[in-house]
C-alpha cells in the first residue's frame, strides 16, 4: 500500500472512532517536516466530507472557524513546523480535547502490516528494514495475528537471510550454511537492520550460547565442542537443531565443511591420535575420528590382531554415523578393510592340496574362488576411495598374501596335476566343447527356445556373482543356478568362442590364432551367424540387444530364431591393454550390471537364457615381479605368440612349458600348444600387452568357465528385512528416550538390507531429533538387536497422557515424500517447558 492509501486509510479510521463533539471528529495533524504538505489535496478529494485547514499562523482565526463557524463540519487541522508548547499553542486545548494524529514512519508501516499498536516500537527500532516496499511485502505475508514481538522479528529476521521458515533452528541454519561458504551477506543484513543483538538473545536462551563480543565464528566452534561432549553445558534445542542441520541434505555439506574447519582449529586428530578406537567408536563429530578409526583398523588387520568379527562390528557401529554416510570415500575404506580382514583370513587358512585333477576343480568352484572374489571385491573398494594411501600398508600386504600365499602356491599345487594329465579332460566335469550338446540341446529339444549370452573372460567368481546379483533382484524372481565346464586350452578368446559353437570337429586354422569348427572359420561376428544358421540360430552383440524395444523389436527377434547367440565383451575389452588392467574390478563390476539388465530384457522377452564364457583370467594389482616372467625362449617353430601360450611345431621339451599336441586337446591338425607352467609369463616380443590382466594359460582361475542357468519365475519375492520395535515401556517419563530395535532375520539374496530414519511425532509435528538406522547384520540374534537414543524437544508441547508415535521412515518409492512402515505409539508423561 503507498504512503497516501495508509495515510486515507488511518484518518478513515481516526474519524470513524477518534473521539467525538456531537457527531463530529476533528484531526489535528502535526507534520513537523512538512512531507505530506503536497498530498492534502489529493486526501481532501478522497475523504468525502471532510475540509482541510492548514495553519499558517491563523490559529485564532482557524480556532473561530471550528468553534464558530462551521461548529459541525469535520476537518483535519494540518499543521507543519514546530508547534509551540503549553498556552503558547492555541489551539492546545482543542488538541487535547480531539487527540493528535502522526503520521510518523513507524506508524504508518504498522498500519500498512495490519500490526497492533502494541508492535509500533518494534517497528520503530527497525527503521532500515521497513524503508523496502519489498522486504514489507515479505514479511507482511509471513505475519500472523498471533505473533508477539519476539515472533514479528523472529520473522524479520526469515525476510532478512531470504526465508520462509523462521524458527531459529531455520535462522541458524541458513547463517551457517553462508558461513561455511565463507560468506556473511545474511548476517550482515542482520546486522544492518538492528536484528543481530535479537539473534544472540534466541541463541542465549535457546542454546545457551553467551559471550560478551559473539561473533559466529565463535558460536560455530561453541557448536561443535557442545557436540562434542554430547552437549553437556548446552540447552536441549541445540542437541536437536544440531541433528536436524546435519541430517538434512540442505545443511550436510556445509556442516561437514564446519566440522572440518574447527577440526583443525581445535587439533582434534593430534587429541586423540593416542587413544583406543575403540574409545571414539560412537563419536561422529569430527571427520578425524573416521581417520583415527580406519587407521587403527587397517594396522590391526595388517599385524592380525583384529578379527574379522571385530572389523564387522567396527563397521556396523559407523554405519549410521555422518560421515560414514556422508563421504562414499569413508564408506569404501571402511568396505576394503572389512574386506582384506576376510580375505587374509581365508588365505591364513587355506591348504592347497588337491588329491586328483577333478579334486582340483571342485575345490575352486566349491571354496577357492571366494579368494579371488574378495581379492577383486577389496580392489574396487580400495579403488572407490580418495583415500586410499591411508590404507597403503594393507593394500601391500594384500597383495604379497594374494601372490605369494595363494595365486602361486595354488597354481603349483594345480601344475603337479596338468603334467600328469596325457589329455585334457574330466571326468566330472563337461568340457567346454561339449556346452552346445550338453546344455543347448536339451532345452531346443523340448521346443522351446534359448538365448546363450557369452561374455569375455567372465571368470567363475564373477559369474558366482552376477548370479547371486540375479537371486537378489527386487523386481524380477530368478533361479540362477551356477554349473562350470573346464575350458578349452589354451584359454584364449578365439578357442573359448569356438567351442561353443555347435560342431563335430574344432582346430586351428593355420593361420594366426584363428580356429575352425567343421571346417568353417568361427572367428566373429558374421561367421559365427553362418554357423548358426545351419541350425536355426542366429548371432548379435549385446548392444544390439539392448537397444531393441522389449515388445515390439526383442519378442520378435527372438521368435525368428530357435537359438540365440549373444556376445558381450566389457571385462576383457577394458582390461586386456597394457597400463588398463588395474581397471578390472571395475570392469567386472560394470559386466555385473550390464548382463543384469540384458537377462531383464531377455527374460522379459520370454527367454530361456544361458550364460557363460571363453575362458577366465589372472589378474593382480601389483606390478608382475621377475620371478613370474619367464625369460626363456622357446625353441620351435612359432606360430603364434601371447603372454600365457604360443602356437607352432616342433616345440623343445623343457621344465618351464607343458606342450600338448593338438589331439590332446581334442583339437584336429598337427600344431602344439605351448604353454608356461604355473603363472608364469612369456615376456619376448610383446610390447604393449597386458601382464597383470592375462589368460591362455592352464590355472584354474582361467580354466573353470563358468555356465549361469536363469530361470525367470515372476515377481521377486525379495524384500528388505523386517524390523520390530522393542520398547522397555509404553510410556515416555523422560525427555531421553532408548530403544531396541530388531533386525528379524539375517540378510541373506532374498532379504535385503534396509535403512530407516526413526524419529518421535505428535500428530504431523517432528518432537525429537531423526536417527537412521541400517540393518544389515548377517548373525545372530544378538548381532541383530540395535538400541537407538532419541531425545524429545523441550518445546514440543504435548499435554500430557497425549500419544506420541515414534515412526520408523524410509523415502517414498516414487515421491519426495516418506513412508512409515513400522510405528508404536507411547503415552506422553513428561513435562516440560520450553526453554525461550
């Protein structure tokens, strides 16, 4: 509203209920600096029946004129400059009859606000803040007709820092976050409208927070040292407000960058780099902690004092800790310890033996190839971290354990049974080039179709993964089965592919590593569709799978066809480059999702889907030492050459090779194959090929191919694990409340982990701080029980015996929104009183 409709609209009201003579109200108005000197016309114009007079040194003649004249005319008297006093002025006893009317600032922005006049002093102290139309307009919106003078610049303060919301726990929040950013434009707006000294008032009686000079500097260090010793000498509101800030995703950012800075005002890592991690293991204020604690973890795995129990129960005590859930780089240190802590235990334990060739691959795929597994899975978490040089010790002795106390000792203990093998077979187990016959054609042969996805150097352990990944899905219900067959040797992509193709007769094509089956070349894409066509199949890349549209473009496909080859390659593609191998874990990782979604499709296409391989692979993070190179030179007629095998004639016999004829093989034609025993590595003429990522060799790990059986049985029956809330008593008697809360059953593929948020309500109303809470455990009972601790706001304002609902939340599938899949409600008996 202008200054003129404010003005119309207080003299309205000074007429309509100012005090009368008769049935006539007379305004005497004193503009001693003369500003609405110019408007009176435009106000005697809009206010019906009413005549100005302006006093000009006429007092008598204007006093005669009220009394005399016109005795019941309504007027506004205006008078500008300065009014004498007492008898002095006279027309004072008029003014004291009628009352006065000014049109002072403060007033004018009271009336304009709807405020009462009990607020015009507070209007008054903030003469800045109510010179913008806009920040009125603000504020007005904000206003309610309840609001006190702490309320009124409680939201001042809102339209000062550009808020909504005026709680102080808001207010504090958003000066926070800008002082974390290094910047002071809200409180130096605070301060600039005369609202700062209000500001330290609400964090003295909210907080308690007193200093003679504050500054928020100051009160940000006073924060995190309240935190720091749970809040000892701090009001109630600030262990709240402080959980609210750090576990909203607004503030989390610049909290951490807080805690960050008065870390390391305060030295807090040199405070406790002499103490226990086990004294910190519930302390989550300061990132330094998470360092302590991961370093003491890592050294305690590295000399073997830790169990892998300890590291379990060390990690599930920070899972809900703020910067474990915060920082995936914390989160992954905490997974790779975890990880080597299983890892080194099982290679501690690990005997090797091997009673026979078939003892040999049953002991991989029943237990060995976990080693592997966790090897590749410590990798990819050491990878997923910023900070992995905090594990630099542990991630050598990983390395020297993989190596040295398993890779080589495995493969020595397997090389005793490949030289006493005359043939590569056995007995137990199929072999690769059977795959078609033996699990094609059963499935073709009772009509119905399949689809045989065969990715590039899908090791066993990987396979056992993706297949598990598959069991676990939560929208799909599949039965992956896992079966393996002994690969084809040597283990390399062209042989691998070949032989699982359909023929009579397979050998190499006398040219390079190029293979034949039944005389056809089988090399590619395009040769591999000729071959299959024979039969009423057909070939295409797993990228021109995922690209159809499941209904209208894959359903039709695949019903042109009996047989279905699909060929994707990530793990050997991106690995298999000199300086790219350490890029397998992520490789392997990435298959995992790739061939997830491609069986999803496939399935949903109404495949029945086959998975396998070529063959499998070595792979090390470390650098290949000398002692794995096998400097010798071959003596013969060299056809072709990699790092684990080579091609050729009239091959020398010598300790370091096994040298098969191709009929050993089940091969046709008269080329040897020539390969290094144990994990050893040709070095000659091979610039630029990979060491650490290789394959074509003999050892198990490259020679258990593994082949996946998926059955899609509907909707998944996995599901998050149940939880139940087990309270001590139905009844709240003090603002501190604990409570168990149990994971009902282990995790296992079909019951998944879950992550809730527990929190206390008083209809909508949050009264506590939130928790959250992860389930994840995989023991027993014991392991499984949780007690939480919330803490009801002292300002919550529930009567009592009201009932309060703790809720256990988690976000909405397809909304911003959260659900509450397990509540308990309790009776309210505390009373309390809040503390500003």
């Amino acid at each position: 509203m202008s200054d003129i409709g404010v003005l119309k609209k207080g003299l309205a009201e000074r007429f309509a209920s100012g005090r009368k003579s008769g049935d006539r109200h007379i305004v005497f108005w004193h503009d001693p600096e003369g500003d609405y000197q110019a408007d009176l016309d435009q106000l005697e114009a809009e206010l019906d029946e009413i005549e100005v007079i302006r006093v000009d040194g006429d007092e008598y003649a204007v006093k005669h004129r009220l009394l005399k004249e016109q005795p019941n005319q309504a007027f506004i008297v205006y008078r500008k400059g300065p009014i004498p006093g007492g008898v002095g002025n006279w027309l004072w006893d008029l003014e004291l009859a009628y009352g006065v009317f000014t049109a002072d600032r403060a007033s004018m922005d009271a009336q304009d606000l709807g405020l009462p006049l009990s607020m015009q002093p507070v209007v008054a102290q903030h003469p800045k803040f109510f010179n913008s139309a806009d920040r009125k307009a603000k504020l007005k919106g904000l206003l309610s007709a309840d609001d006190d003078r702490t309320m009124l610049r409680a939201k001042m303060s809102a339209v000062a820092l550009g808020l909504k919301a005026h709680s102080f726990g808001e207010l504090t929040r958003a000066l926070l976050i800008e002082n974390a950013s290094g910047a002071s434009v809200g409180y130096d707006a605070l301060h600039s409208y005369g609202l700062t000294d209000f500001y330290w008032e609400g964090a003295k009686g909210i907080y308690g927070y007193e200093s003679p000079d504050p500054k928020i500097g100051d009160f940000v260090e006073w924060v995190f040292t309240q935190a720091n010793t749970d809040f000892g000498s701090a009001r109630v509101g600030l262990r709240h407000d402080y959980s609210a800030w750090r576990n909203d995703v607004r503030s989390r950012e610049a909290m951490a960058a807080l805690a960050r800075r008065v870390e390391r005002d305060l030295g807090v890592e040199a405070q406790i780099a002499d103490r226990d991690y086990h004294e910190v293991l519930n302390s989550d204020v300061f990132e330094a902690i998470d360092w302590k604690i991961i370093g003491d973890l890592a050294l305690g795995v590295s000399n073997q004092s830790l169990t892998v129990r300890d590291l379990q129960e060390a990690e599930r005590a920070r899972q809900t800790t703020f910067w474990y859930t915060l920082d995936p780089s914390i989160r992954a240190l905490y997974t790779a310890i975890r990880s080597a802590a299983e890892l080194l235990h099982d290679i501690s334990t690990l005997s090797v033996a091997i009673a026979d060739f078939d003892d040999g691959l049953s002991k991989y795929k029943d237990r060995w190839y976990r080693i592997d597994q966790r090897y590749r899975q410590f990798l990819l978490a050491t990878h997923a971290t910023e900070h992995a040089d905090q594990l630099a010790p542990l991630i050598e002795q990983v390395e020297l354990y993989y190596t040295n106390k398993y890779v080589f000792p495995l493969a020595t203990e397997w090389q005793k049974q490949i030289d006493a093998v005359q043939s590569w077979k056995s007995v137990a187990y199929r072999s690769q080039g059977s795959f078609h016959k033996s699990f094609v054609d059963p499935i073709v042969s009772q009509g119905r179709r399949v689809v045989v996805v065969i990715s590039d150097a899908l090791r066993y352990e990987v396979a056992d993964e993706l297949a598990s990944a598959l069991r676990s899905d939560t929208k799909i219900a599949y039965d992956a089965k896992v079966d393996i067959i002994l690969g084809a040797l040597p283990s390399y992509t062209q042989l691998g592919m070949a032989s699982l193709l359909p023929h009579t007769t397979i050998g190499f094509a006398g040219k390079g590593s190029d293979v034949v089956v039944d005389g056809k070349p089988a090399g590619g894409l395009v040769n591999r569709t000729k071959i299959l066509d024979g039969i009423g199949g057909t070939a295409i890349s797993a990228e021109d799978v995922l690209a159809k549209k499941i209904k209208d473009e894959l359903r039709p496909y695949l019903q042109q066809h009996k047989i279905v080859y699909v060929y994707h390659d990530t793990i050997d593609k991106r690995s298999h480059k000199l300086g790219a191998e350490s890029g397998t874990p992520e490789a392997a990782r990435d298959a995992i999702a790739e061939l997830t979604k491609l069986i999803g499709n496939l399935t949903s296409a109404d495949a029945n889907v086959l998975i396998t391989s070529d063959h499998g692979f070595l792979f090390q993070e470390s650098k290949i030492g000398d002692g794995s190179k096998l400097d010798e030179e071959p003596h013969g007629d060299i056809k072709y050459r990699d790092r684990r095998f080579l091609l050729g004639e009239d091959f020398k016999q010598t300790a370091s090779f096994n040298t098969f004829a191709s009929s050993q093989l089940g091969l046709t034609g008269d080329w040897q194959v020539h390969i290094p025993k144990s994990i050893y590595r040709l070095t000659q003429k091979l610039q630029g090929a990979a060491d650490r990522f290789v394959h074509g060799g003999a050892t198990l790990q490259e020679v258990v191919v593994p082949v996946v059986t998926v059955t899609r049985k509907g909707k998944s029956e996995a599901k998050p694990v149940d939880v139940q809330i087990k309270p001590k008593s139905d009844v709240l008697t003090n603002a501190i409340v604990r409570i168990s809360l149990l994971q009902a059953e282990p995790i296992s593929e079909r019951t998944h982990a879950r992550e809730l948020r527990a929190a206390f309500y008083y209809g909508d109303a949050l009264i506590s701080d939130q928790v959250v809470v992860v389930f994840a455990a995989t023991g027993d009972e014991r392991d499984r029980l949780q007690e939480i601790k919330l803490q009801i706001r002292p300002d919550a304002g529930v009567p009592l015996g009201a009932q309060v609902e703790l809720r256990l939340e988690q976000p909405s599938a397809n909304s911003n929104s959260w659900q509450a899949p397990y509540k308990h409600m309790f009776t309210n008996r505390i009373t309390a009183t809040p503390d500003f």
